[in-house]
C-alpha cells in the first residue's frame, strides 16, 4: 500500500494505492450518513466487499446507468433528490466508487449538494485510478459539450485497488494502458522502460505489477495538479495526445473509441508531428510507438481523413484568438508546449499514422 | 455613490451603490465577451440604460422566465447551453441582472460553466440589493427543497443603482423593506431611528432616500458575511425572522406570501417570542412590531395554525440531531442564537401574532 500526498494551496488529500486500501475508509472521522454512487453491475460484483472493507455499517447505494449519458445535469439533479430523500445533510459523506463518469458525476454532486460535502474516490478503471480520480476536476456534459459545467473540487481520500481491474473487460482495461503510457512519456526512461518490459500481454488479474504501475502512473498526476491545481499552464502536459484524441472522438461521435484509445490515435500523432518537425528524433518516437501498440490492437482509424479532424482540433478556450496548444514530446521524460506548428505539418502526421507503416 | 468592500480570506470584491453605478462596469477588465442573464419584462425595461451606461458595446441578453421555478437545474442546463452557443469561454463575463432567482441562478451557471467564470450581480430589487446579491450564495431549488444544489462563488462586483427600483410592482417592494428591517434590527437604534423617520409611506421612486436606505442595510450584510463567509456561525444572524417565515412559506405553499413577507411575519412572531422567553422587553418589542407594520399591509396569516407551523420550522442541517437554533433579538442592534427554547413558547408566540392585538 503506498500513499501519494496532493498537496496545493487550497488543500491536501492523500491517494492511497494497493490491494485492500477501502479499509482506509475506516479512518476517516465519523460522517452524519455515507451515500455510495456507483453503478449496479458494479455493485452487484464488488459491493459486499465493499461493505467490509470499509467497515461501514450503514450506507446507501444510488445507481447511475453506466456510461457517459449519466454525466448530465439531469443526473446531477436525480441524485441531488435522492441524497435529500435519504436525509443527507452537511455532515454526510458520498463515495464515488466507479470510472470517470461516477468520479465526475460523483464530485460535481458533492461540490454543489447544500453547497459542498465531503466526497472519496474510489476508482475502479485503469483510467480513473491513475488520471480522472486526482485533481478535483468534476463536471458533467451539456449537450454535446463534454464537462461544459463543472467545478474544481478536491475529494477527502482517493482510494485506488488494482484488484477491482480484474472485473473489467479487456478492451476498457487496455484503454486505461494507454493513458499509462502517456503518464510514461511525460516521466521518463525509467517508467517507460517498467513499462516496455511488464505491459506486452499484462493482463487485468496481475494484481501486485498492475498495483506498481498504477502507484507510478499516479504519482505522475499527483505531482502535475499539486504544482498546479488550476490548470495555469503546467497542468496542459496532461492533454498530450488529447488534441488529436478530442478531435477523433468527435469525429467518431464518441461511438468508435474508446478514451484511452482515441487519445493512444492522439499519442501517436502526436510523436509523428513531433518527428516531422524535427522535435523529437525518429529512434525516440519509433520507441514511443511501439510501447503503445504493445498495448494492443487499436480500432483502426479508416475514413476519418486529416481534412475531417482538422477543424476538430480543440482550441484553447482561454485563449481570446482560439490558438491550438500543442503538446509535443522532445524525448521520452520530456514535452514541449508550443502554439507554433503549422497546420500542414498536423495534416501530414495525421495521413502517416492513418496509413500505417509508420514504426509499425 | 457609495462603495462598500466585502472582504474574506479568500476574496475581495465591492458593492457599489447609488444611481449611475451600472457605469462601473466600464472600469472591469476586457472580457472575451459579455452575456445577460435577465428576465424579458425587465429588459425590456432597463436593457437600454444598461448598454449605454455599461459602455458595453456587444452583448446578448439570455432571457430566464420570471418566478422562482427558474432556479433550477433544468435551467441551469438551458443557460449553460446558450452561453455555450453564444461561444462564452473562460474571459467571458456573466451579469446577472434582476432580483434573487436571476442572481441565484445567474451565479450558480457563473461558479459551473467551464468550471468558473467571471459575473457581476446587478440587482433590481430591494430584497436582492441589501441582501441575496451580496455573499456569495449562489444556488438552485431540487422539487421542493430550497437551494439544495449551490455554491459559494463571490461575484466580481456588485452594483444596486435604487433607480431600477422604481419599476417594481408596490408589494414587492414593499417585501425587500421587511429585510431592510431586519438589518436594522441587527444593526442597531440609529439606522432603526432613520427607518421609523423615512419607511411610513416611503414609495419606490425617493431614489434619494431608497440609496441611503440600501446603503445602509447593505452594509450589515457586507459586515456579516466579510468576517464569515461561510456561515460558520455569525452569519446565522442574518436568519431572524427566517425560522418562521421558512415555515410560513413551506405551510402555504410559496404561493400566499412573498419572501419578504413571510420574513415579516417571521420577525413578528420571533420578536414575540423573545418578549415571552423574558429575553426582550416589551417596549422594545413594541418598536420593532410597529416599525415592521409601518412598511403597509401585511397579508394575513389566517388558517396556518400553531400545530401547522411548528413541525415545519427548519431544523439545522449541520447538527446531527437537527435542532433548531432561534435567532432572537434582545433589544434593537443585538440578537441572541439560542437553541434552548421550548416549543410550547414558540407556538404560544406564533398565537399571539396571528390573532393580532399583540403591539397592534
């Protein structure tokens, strides 16, 4: 079990890693009545454990129907009715215990319910154990509009167990892998190297190395939002691989990709870009390539031509113009954020890894 | 004009007030842009005067329709996706301008959309000018329950201009008088001095008179809630009258009496209840019924029985066993939290007011 500290000017919260840490629960100071959202196949599997574990003798489940419709003020509303029914008041405590709809949804509850009460994560995705779960960002969508209303707002405890992945099926737990790799990248050759030699055929039951992985993954996030809760500037390195991932989600509609998948599309272009620009040097993407197909196969990415993505690429909302903030890797350890790259330069990475070949 | 600064720990941010204060917001920052949050009647009335002394040269009204079904998370999500269409991003600027549901709601989309965005209260009616603008408490209503999904989230300014004031239908400007009331309560004998002097007969077009008046009574909330800005404790203060006058409101449905009516009524029986406790002299008591009666006709209370109200009285939802704390005033500029009051005296004082004669 391995505890990460965030820590920022406003507040502090611990990320507790490793097989049993929902006993952590039990240290926490007594709360008026402790609400779990989360989802019913989740529960139905995982829910007595829960129970034990935790040591809570008396709380209620609320369900929200998997997937990512459930991020909606509409939900945000059902539940907020349904705390108020069971009789939570300030004092009460929601456990968010599912995958980034359930943190999201979960937190942005807690942020506004009788304007704010204590919340714990307890992810139970590769993705939401080392990203979504940290940082206190929550939200929901609005139309089409992903996390358009939302709020920062950091939970009393994440507590992340890798031997919940081994309910997941195979192709969400290989999503998670690749925002993993990503992590890699923006720390350094010795994560990456962890990563060449234990991710080729890791599978979902690999409890104790997926436990070392997760903490790794973690603590790179950790040390991102603790330096920069607010997203000021630094927290940007997350988005590597998200400008062209956005984009491909929303060419597909959300419906091809998964996350992590269409950021791992996002990942290798961005390298190709990277390389094309003279950025990063062709051994040091071949390397960056390989780890993330070892992975395994990704959905292709036929008919979405460079002409389609293009205008998808998300624009710095902060920015009065709409400028494109690149992420780019310089090496493996390191990435340059720069508004400077010209579209035609995007355009030639995206036909390079569309048409494969390229490092393959 | 009259600036008042509100100031916490974690913000600062002025109330100004007086006619022509909308012309403060040509000394704000640039914004991406700038979106209205208002209600059709209003606009129609104000919305002219708003662009020329806001100096504020393109911006687009986004209309909420009048009454309090409006402050909820239905339209929340309409308004966050009108902002959205408009193209608001992180520098745009939201001002909410009306009275307390265009407040509430208007700060609440501000706290949410894109995770937090600049807004600026311009409050159009008196209960809003000396009090829910101010603060910080944004929020909306779940079915029944009052503001049960919120925020703290402090607006960048504030501006009450008394003017727009002259555009309410009497008997809701007579309702924000009632809280001014109050203030003065909280606040002492000489604002409680000038109010038995200028309220008997005072009419919404003595912007004059109504500036000093808002003025002052704006100041004891600005005081309260900059050495409390979350309700800790002393904030609580500001909930005379409020124990009742929920209760009333609840009881009757939110349909017979307007807020600041309720609240009269709730000051009454509060004041009533102090005399019989032995907490408040009579003649005291006799000052506060007859200044509270001098604002006009109250509607009655009539078929809302002692039995009625006091299950209903709102119990504190961050004690655990859900007590009640009374605010009871003990003479004029001092009030006394107290949760040691039997339910006996409450009804006993309830009675009392609603058969009338008492300082009649």
């Amino acid at each position: 079990m391995r505890k990460l500290h965030v820590t920022s000017k406003d507040f502090a919260y611990d990320v507790v890693i490793g097989a049993g840490v929902w006993r952590e629960l039990r240290r926490l100071r007594r709360y008026s009545s402790v609400f779990v959202l989360t989802e019913r196949r989740l529960w139905k599997r995982w829910g007595k454990r829960f129970g034990w574990e935790s040591g809570l003798a008396d709380f209620a489940p609320l369900f929200v129907p998997t997937g990512e419709r459930s991020k909606s003020l509409r939900m945000v509303e059902q539940v907020a009715r349904q705390l108020g029914e069971g009789g939570a008041d300030r004092r009460s405590l929601l456990v968010a215990l599912g995958g980034g709809v359930v943190g999201d949804l979960g937190g942005f509850v807690a942020s506004g319910y009788m304007r704010g009460i204590d919340y714990v994560q307890v992810p139970t995705t590769v993705v939401a154990q080392v990203d979504s779960a940290i940082g206190g960002k929550t939200g929901v969508n609005v139309g089409a509009v992903k996390n358009l209303v939302g709020a920062f707002y950091p939970p009393r405890l994440v507590l992340a167990d890798p031997n919940v992945l081994r309910s997941l099926d195979s192709r969400t737990f290989r999503s998670g892998l690749y925002e993993v790799v990503k992590h890699a990248i923006l720390d350094g050759p010795d994560f990456f190297g962890q990563l060449q030699r234990y991710l080729p055929g890791l599978h979902c039951g690999q409890t104790r190395v997926l436990g070392q992985i997760i903490e790794r993954a973690a603590r790179v996030k950790v040390d991102v939002v603790s330096r920069d809760e607010r997203e000021a500037g630094l927290r940007r390195v997350l988005n590597l691989g998200h400008t062209f991932g956005h984009a491909l989600e929303e060419a597909t509609r959300y419906r091809r990709f998964l996350h992590g998948e269409a950021v791992a599309w996002g990942l290798l272009a961005a390298t190709r870009l990277a390389e094309l620009l003279g950025v990063l040097a062709p051994e040091e993407g071949s390397r960056i390539a390989r780890l993330a197909r070892s992975v395994g196969p990704l959905p292709p990415v036929y008919g979405v031509s460079a002409q389609r993505i293009l205008p998808l690429l998300p624009r710095d909302k902060k920015a009065v113009a709409g400028q494109i903030h690149w992420i780019l890797p310089e090496r493996i350890g390191k990435v340059r954020i720069t508004k400077d790259v010209p579209l035609g330069a995007a355009a030639a990475a995206w036909r390079d890894i569309q048409k494969g070949g390229w490092h393959a």
